[in-house]
C-alpha cells in the first residue's frame, strides 16, 4: 500500500505545477471578465447564438452553478433557448483553459480532439435537447 | 551552469506556473484590484478543492493498490455496453474540477483505459447530480433530464469517435 501511495504522491507532484498555474489562470479571467459580459454577445440569430454560446462556454471557467445563473439570465434577456443550452454544455464539456493541462498529463492529440468534438457536440446536444422538449412540451 | 542545466531538465509545466505567477506580479505592481480580486477567487477554489485533492489522492492510492493493468482490461475492455456503463457512472459520480482528475485517469490509461473511454468519463463529468435541483430552480425539471439523457447518449458517441481518430496514425 506504501508504494501505491507513494506512486499515487508522485503523480499528483508532476501535475502540480499545471494544476496551480490553471487555478490561477481562472481566477484571473474571472477577476477580470465581468458577469454581464456574457449576456452581451448574443445577436438573437439561433444558428449564430449557438455558435457564440458555445464559443463562450469553452473560455469560459468555473463551477457550473455559475453556468445556471448566466444560462437563466441569458434566457430572461431573451436569448433561445437553443444557444443557452449550447452554452451550458459547452462550458462543462470543453475546456480551453485546461487544455494545457490535459495535453501535459493525457496527451496533445487527445486533449485538441477532446475539446474539438466536445465543441462540436455542445451544439448537436442543444439542436437535439431543444427538438426532443419540443416535441414533449 | 549546474542551476541552468536544472533549469533545462525542468518539466514546460513549471514554465506555465512561472509565467503565470510572473502575471500576478505584474498585476500586483500595475492592478492592485484585479490582483487582489484574483487572489481572492483563487483562495476560494483552493479551499473547495483541498478535501477533493484529498479524495483524489485516496482514489489514485486505492486505484494503484486494486486495479492492475489485467484489472482494468477484464472490467473496462470486455466487450459490450458494460464498461460504458461503469466509465459513465463513474463520471458523474466524481466530483471537483476535471483537471484534478487528469492524473488518475494518466494512470488508467497507462493501465489500459482507451482514449474513447477516458474521454466518455470527462464528458459525464459534466453531469453533476447534487446540482440537478438548482439547475430544475434555473430551467425546469423536462429541460434538465432530457439535457441529462442527451450528453450520456452524446458521451459514447464522443467515445466512439475519439476511439476511431486515435486509431488512425
């Protein structure tokens, strides 16, 4: 049990320095992008605001509570529900600003085809999530 | 010489965190409130994250205990929709930020989890069950399981994918 702790320690010392250097980069992007920044890009075109609520979720960093909040905002502004939705999955699915981490630590190829299909797949899931309510509601 | 021949040896990692603590510097000379503010936000996540380091460290010392390589290719490499089953399970039950657990899943990998598998584990990491209920307050409760059901089915297919690419050398 000794060694696989100790296996386990030096694991998490070699992803140290990426793991910190990320936090830190968050935080900053979160002191310095205001809240009401989010709501802002929006041009209320659906196919347009999915790519943009998309685009905006992979930037973006952070606990997915945060996510809701701007989702709900967003909705109240009068932004689809279509590019809201993108938005939420993108911002929990794809992440640029780990990437240099997940590149380190999992691999470069892996880490840019994660995050690309991720992208991709963030709208595809708003197309499908929207369609199938649609249908329901 | 020798500290620039350690400096040389030193992992680009360790550059990431200099450039990025260099950032703060600067910051702390030039922009008193975004340094302050950040430090803040980042105390903040340090707090939340420490206990699930902790769990993390656990995961990774009991994982190097029970899962051998032989472990991880009978459970996860058996054919089926059973090891989708446990990869997706366990990304939704892990909790905390996704680059902690980027070195647990380094080992896996190293133990035989495939690319499409690792990938379908960070994609159901996104579903987080103890936040359902805020996000039901947010949207409504047909919106989340739907969502919910949509980015499982979409994890597998990522999987899928990833599997097909990585293959292709």
């Amino acid at each position: 049990m000794k060694q696989s702790m100790t296996k386990a320690a030096k694991g998490l010392w070699n992803a140290f320095p990426m793991i910190l250097g990320t936090i830190l980069l968050i935080s900053l992007i979160s002191a310095i992008v205001p809240k009401s920044f989010y709501t802002t890009l929006f041009s209320k075109n659906i196919l347009i605001d999915s790519i943009i609520g998309s685009s905006v979720g992979s930037i973006s960093a952070g606990n997915p509570i945060t996510s809701y909040i701007f989702g709900g905002e967003m909705l109240n502004q009068g932004i689809g529900l279509l590019a809201v939705t993108a938005f939420l999955v993108a911002w929990v699915t794809v992440g640029i600003i780990q990437l240099p981490a997940e590149s380190t630590i999992l691999g470069k190829k892996f880490a840019i085809l994660r995050n690309i299909t991720a992208f991709i797949l963030s709208i595809i899931v708003a197309i499908v999530t929207v369609l199938i309510l649609g249908v329901i509601a | 010489m020798k500290f620039k021949n350690k400096l040389k040896k030193l992992p680009g990692s360790w550059y990431f965190l200099g450039a990025i603590i260099f950032i703060y510097l600067l910051l702390s000379i030039f922009s008193k409130e975004i340094y302050l503010n950040s430090l803040n936000f980042f105390g903040q996540i340090i707090y939340k994250i420490i206990p699930i380091f902790i769990m993390v460290f656990v995961l990774m010392s009991l994982s190097n205990y029970f899962i051998t390589p032989e472990f991880v290719i009978k459970h996860l490499k058996e054919k089926g929709i059973k090891k989708w089953f446990y990869v997706i399970l366990g990304g939704i039950i892990s909790s905390g930020p996704i680059y902690m657990w980027y070195p647990l899943l380094a080992d896996l990998k190293n133990k035989g989890l495939n690319y499409g598998l690792i990938a379908c584990f960070l994609y159901n990491r996104a579903i987080k069950i103890p936040l359902l209920p805020l996000a039901i307050i947010y949207f409504s409760w047909q919106y989340i399981i739907i969502l919910t059901l949509v980015m499982v089915a979409i994890s597998i297919i990522q999987g899928i994918l990833i599997n097909k690419i990585m293959e292709v050398k």
